[in-house]
C-alpha cells in the first residue's frame, strides 16, 4: 500500500510555492494568493487613485502574470521583491498611459512611521492620527512618483532598502537618498506633529 504525503503549503516558503506554482499545484497558487493579495490590492489602489475595480483589474492582471511567468522567477530574488516589481511596473505603464494624474492617498504603518530614525513625527491620540493622515496624503501626493512609491513600500509595506532596490530597479544608494529627501520634505510640511506631546 502506497502513501501519498499531503504538502503542507502553509509551511513553504514564497520561493518554494513558486517552484510548486511552475508545477501547476493549484494551492500553492492559492496560498500565494492569501498571503499577498491583499497587501497588493491595498497597493494598487493606493497608487491607482483610489480606483477600487481598477486595484481587483490590476491584482487579477497580476496573479495571470505571475501563473503565466512562474518560471521566469529568479531564485536569487526573494518572491517578495519580484512581485512587487511587477506591479511596480503595471503602475508605471498605467500612468504613462494616463496623463493625467488623481488625488493619491496612503494607509501607513504609523508605528512604524514613528519609530523611524529619521522622523520625528509624534502621533497621540485618534484625532492627530486623522488629522496626520490626511495631511499626509495631501503632501505624498505633492512628491514626485519615484520619492512617494519609495517611502509607500518603506513604511507601508515595510520593505527593506535591498527590497526597494531591487523592485524600483536602482541602487540602494538611490533608494537611501529618496528615502532622505521624502522624508525631509515630509517633516517640513508636517512639523505642526512634532509639537505634539504624549
């Protein structure tokens, strides 16, 4: 009697799901799907004004990319940055196509925002947080493309600088620097938070 061992897709890592995606294992294209589709969706649709059927449009758009282009996945990458380059790159193509731009909006990770070496930003209580929020927004949308998706997939995403590097196709130099010069920009335009005290 022959046992079949059940794969607990669950426990691969993103780079093992690919290989079994390139297989054509269903779940693991599923449990791809349930860790990012989110996060992405949440991407798209900050970076596609806010357009909800445009970020379902771009996610489904992407996840066809990625059953159809599994193999073209470079093993040196981690998954993470490779996916996020091709919407990355979706976004660009969007924008080019669409001269004229909308109002950009961002959900960030406040805590992380605030624990930012480089910012001295000081959230207090639920009131700041929305009055921050939508000052935020207001002077993200004011940056050009390439200094606000750095500081989205910075501290919304979390992303490491190697990670925004690789997906933003420059060096962590360049990313270092937009990173320096967004948030130098934002600090100004938001120093009415500093003054806030907890």
């Amino acid at each position: 009697m022959e046992f079949q061992f059940r794969i607990n897709y669950k426990n691969k890592s993103d780079e093992e799901l690919i290989v079994l995606i390139n297989k054509g294992k269903e779940k693991a294209f599923n449990e791809i799907y349930e860790r990012y589709s989110k996060k992405l969706f949440l991407f798209f649709y900050q970076k596609l004004y806010r357009d909800n059927n445009k970020a379902q449009d771009f996610l489904q758009d992407l996840f066809l990319k990625l059953v159809e282009k599994a193999e073209l996945f470079d093993y040196k990458k981690s998954f993470s940055s490779w996916i996020y380059c091709i919407a990355y790159n979706m976004c660009k193509n969007e924008y080019r196509n669409n001269a004229t731009r909308k109002g950009k909006t961002i959900n960030l990770n406040v805590e992380e925002l605030k624990n930012d070496a480089a910012s001295s930003i000081i959230i207090n209580n639920e009131d700041d947080f929305l009055l921050f929020k939508k000052s935020l927004n207001n002077e993200l949308g004011k940056l050009n493309e390439k200094h606000s998706v750095t500081f989205i997939l910075r501290h919304q995403d979390n992303m490491s600088i190697k990670e925004i590097s690789e997906i933003m196709a420059c060096s962590e130099g360049t990313v270092k620097s937009r990173l320096f010069y967004a948030t130098k920009k934002l600090s100004v335009k938001l120093k009415k938070f500093s003054s806030i005290k907890i």
